[in-house]
C-alpha cells in the first residue's frame, strides 16, 4: 500500500518562477476533470492513477498520488496527465520534478505540511493550502481512503509542529520578506510610500508587516472593492481601484504585488510614465504573486528595482534563527505521525476482507431472517422490527472480534498469512 504512494513535484527548488507561473491557478479543477481517463491502466506500464490531490500554490505544484499496477506502479501517467492539463511534454515536466515514493513521499507531505519545506522556513499559510488541497479534490471526488489518512495525518502534523514547538514563533512569510527585501533597497520604509496589490493571505501580512514597521503611507488594491474597504478601515490605508494602477505606481516608491491573476497587471509603458513623472525617485517593485504580475521587462527601466519570488528564497528575517532551532523537534514530531500513519495504512490492507466478511454474514442474515418470516406466516411489523434488530445485533457481535484481531495483526510481521486464513476460512 505506501509503495504505491508516490509524489511528484515541481517546486521552488526544481524550477524558476518563469516555468511554475504557467501552470496556472486551477490547475486542481483541471487535472480533476481530466483524472478519470487516466483511472484506468495506461499503456506505459499499466499503471492507473487511483487516487490524486493536487497541491497547487505559488511556489509548488505537487501531484500525490497513489498507483496501481501489476508490477511496481510507474510514474509515467502522472506526467502525461500533467501534460494533459497544462500542455507541456511529459519528458520536459520530468526533468523539472522531483519524484518520491512510499515513506518518503510521505515524509516529504508532512515537512510540507509543517513548514519546512517553504521558501520561508515556517511560514504560516502552508498548512491551510495543504487543507484547502484535500477539499479540493473532495470536491472531484478524486481522494480516495489512502491519500484521505495520508493527508490528515500530515495535517495533524503540520498542527503539531505549531502548537509543540516554536517554527511558528515570529512567523515569516513571502510577504513579510517582501518587506524585509523591499526595505533593503531604500532604507526604512516609515516615511516611504508603499503599494500592495491583492489582499489574499499574502497581500494582508504584507500590509500587516508594513504596519508593525510603523509605515505611514500605505496604499491598496484589490480586484474586489469591498475587501479594499474592509482592510483600509482596519489599517488606516489609501485605496485604489485596479483602474487606477498606473496613478498608484506613480504614487508609490515600493510595490509590493501579491495576486493570483493570471496576466501581468502592470506593464513596462506603464512604469516608464511612472518614471518620467518622478525621475529622482527610485522604485522597488517586489513581485511575490506566481504568475508575475509585474512584466519582468521593467528592471530595465533606470531607477527601477525588481524582485521575483525566486530572489525571496535566500532572504531572512530575524525570526529565523530561533525557528531554525526548532526544525530537529518538528522532525520528532514528523517520526511519530509516520508511525501512526504506516499503522493507518496498513490497516486499509484488511478492510476488503473485513467488508467482505460483513457483506457476507449480512447476505445470511437476510436470507435466514426471509426463511423465518416465511414460516410465521402473517408476523406484525413491530415483530418483523424486532427479528432485524436482533439478527443484525448477533451479527454484529460476532464479527466485532475478528475485526479487531484483523486490525491488529497488520501490525505483525506474519500479518498476510493470518489474513489470508480468515479470507479462507470466511469463504470470500
């Protein structure tokens, strides 16, 4: 069962932001939609894709999934059902990803889940996108009982990791580095004016982070203008429309964008005018969204800086050293719901033999209660009520003991064998 879980991944680590930002925010919709053509065996190996989710955010996009296959399941489908969904050739998604099986994908989900995978040791928001991955594929009905204890377990992980130790002290994020970056570049930011574009999770610790740096001028803007209104009452922030961008960049000396919009949003005409308007005046753009949204054509624009996620990776706050401290007790953490998590999948190994006992013992009950009704002639519904409630309550006696013992062997290195006697015995 773990053997055929496997991971494959394309991430901050793998490949540059250029090649992650075209894949697209619903990529998730789109693989779910396309996932039953690959549920059956493919001509590369026979390998069928049983169960998937789809973890998508804006440094990572990882396929856990769980194979079946005569032989050892192979990786193949995997790529061509990517390349379905995003049009790129399955041998160069290959090259780009990182491929794990068994307990190391596993392991590697858990370390995702708790932060420590991130492109900011510990940063906050994974654990919910690894949540929000698990509902998504619910909802096309793509996670079967594997990847379900799989992903709760590396959530209860993730959980753990910020409740047991302190990887979440002074929590950092691409935001907050942003800031950190941002400021780097043209001293403090107090008297600056900054820009955020988008308040998704991101765009609000950026304007947050800016806040506890006592900024006094900060603008914002987002697609949705009633969100705009509730954080600029909450923060005391300027608001722009997504119409009036080139004003804001003219306004600005730090932009800090933060969306998930498909296209650029600020274009290098639009920084050029910016430019001509302030020519003394240097701009920091600092892109964290993936896909960009500032064109990448702007760091060539004179007085003009540009940062992309990628140039977020190496950047640290003064957070980091004292959650760097606590990697070795998240790892314990991570150990212990390994443990647990091979114990739950282990004990998915018996369940077809325990619901086939019950369908079994359930078919004989109903067969036997029929046989007695039949014999009593005209029985009362109150006492054909009783006769079910009785049979069924035999049954279930009878069964909860070799259900238990079944659950409980799978943890004994002669667990098959035991398994199979009670196939056998219970004439499957």
């Amino acid at each position: 069962m773990i053997n055929r879980i496997v991971c494959v991944g394309i991430t901050h680590r793998t490949a540059p932001v250029e090649y992650r930002e075209k894949f697209g925010s619903d990529l998730p919709e789109r693989c779910g939609r396309l996932l039953p053509d690959f549920q059956k065996p493919s001509a590369s190996g026979g390998t069928a894709v049983a169960e998937l989710v789809v973890l998508s955010t804006c440094n990572r996009v990882e396929f856990f999934a769980t194979l079946n296959g005569h032989d050892e399941p192979r990786t193949e489908p995997l790529f061509e059902l990517l390349s379905a969904a995003t049009g790129f050739k399955p041998e160069d998604l290959a090259s780009h990803a990182l491929t794990l099986r068994g307990h190391e994908a596993i392991r590697h989900l858990c370390r995702v889940a708790a932060g420590l995978d991130s492109l900011v040791l510990g940063e906050p928001q994974i654990l919910g996108q690894v949540s929000s991955a698990l509902e998504v594929a619910d909802q096309h009905h793509t996670a079967g009982p594997s990847l379900h204890r799989v992903f709760r377990r590396a959530i209860r992980a993730g959980r753990r990791a910020r409740s047991e130790t302190a990887i979440g002290l002074n929590p950092a994020s691409a935001s907050s580095v942003a800031v950190a970056l941002a400021q780097s570049v043209v001293g403090s930011l107090r008297d600056r004016r900054v820009m955020v574009i988008g308040l998704g999770d991101m765009g609000s610790i950026a304007v947050k982070a800016l806040r506890s740096r006592q900024v006094r001028e900060i603008a914002i803007a987002n697609r949705t203008h009633e969100r705009a209104d509730e954080v600029a009452v909450r923060w005391g922030c300027r608001t722009f429309s997504m119409d009036e961008l080139p004003a804001a960049v003219a306004w600005a000396d730090v932009v800090i964008s933060t969306t998930r919009c498909p296209h650029v949003i600020v274009d290098a005409a639009t920084v050029e005018q910016a430019m001509e308007a302030r020519p003394n005046r240097p701009l920091v753009f600092v892109d964290v969204a993936v896909p960009r949204d500032i064109d990448p054509a702007v760091k060539n624009i004179p007085g003009v800086f540009l940062f992309d996620a990628d140039d977020l990776g190496g950047r640290l706050d003064e957070g980091m050293a004292a959650r760097q401290q606590e990697v070795p007790k998240v790892e314990g953490i991570i150990e212990q719901e390994l443990g647990y998590m091979a114990k739950d999948l282990r004990e998915l190994e018996v369940e077809p033999i325990i619901e086939d006992m019950r369908r079994k013992a359930e078919m004989i009950r109903r067969r036997e209660i029929e046989n007695v009704l039949e014999l009593m002639g005209n029985a009362d519904p109150n006492t054909r009520e009783h006769l079910h409630l009785l049979s069924r309550s035999i049954v279930d006696n009878l069964l909860r003991e070799p259900t238990v013992r079944l659950k409980q062997i799978v943890q004994e290195d002669d667990w098959k064998e035991h398994a199979r006697v009670v196939h056998d015995l219970f004439g499957r």
